[in-house]
C-alpha cells in the first residue's frame, strides 16, 4: 500500500514539473488565421485575436466546469485518489483545449506551429 503511494506521488511530482519547463520551441504552436493574415500584420487584427482568445478562454472553462462533475471516480482508497485526481485532471486538460480550438476555430483561428501557417500561407 505505502509503495503503490509513494509512487502515485513521484508520478504527480513528475507531471507537474514537466510542465514548468521553461524550454523554448524553435517551431512554436500559435493561433493563426485561416484567411492567411497575418496577426500581427495590425493592431486591428491582433485586438481581434485578443478578444477571440478571451472570450473562447472564458466558454473552454465554462466547459471544463459542466464537463467534469459526473465523471467517476470507481470508488478508490487513498493511493487510489491520487491516480483518479491526475486522470480527471488530464480530462480537464483535454475538455478546456478541444473546447478553446473548436471556438477558436468558429472565428476564423487555428492552433498549429508557425512553419505550417508558413507553409500554408506564403
């Protein structure tokens, strides 16, 4: 029982810290248009992508928040909450994106890396 805790631990602890990482992507993901416009082509344009990010970052969490509560939790012991909390976690994780790219995308946006826009749009 302790070991199987004390692993769950070390995992949670691996987890998170690599998603503190500070490394930079020489091909970093970015919202771009799919008209091919480049954001920072304007201020009109990047105000448009500010108020797109905003108000698709306030529904992903609305969605988050309704898209989590009924999930199970299979009726674990303690070593075992640790495991469901990472997993309703990642579920969070994946609900909050799928939600912000899909009204993302509703506006005219997509999350890809800057060679594929480059590539895309020359």
């Amino acid at each position: 029982m302790m070991p199987r805790l004390i692993l769950c631990a070390l995992s949670l602890l691996l987890l998170t810290g690599s998603t503190t990482a500070t490394h930079v992507p020489d091909d970093p993901m970015e919202w771009s248009r799919f008209d091919c416009q480049r954001n920072s082509a304007s201020s009109e344009l990047a105000a448009e992508l500010e108020q797109a990010n905003q108000v698709c970052t306030k529904m992903a969490g609305a969605a988050v928040i309704y898209g989590t509560p009924n999930m199970p939790t299979g009726g674990r012991r303690v070593a075992s909450a640790v495991v469901n909390e990472i997993e309703q976690h990642l579920a969070r994780s994946q609900i909050h994106a799928t939600a912000a790219k899909s009204c993302m995308a509703e506006r005219g946006y997509t999350f890809s890396k800057r060679s594929e826009f480059e590539a895309r749009c020359p």
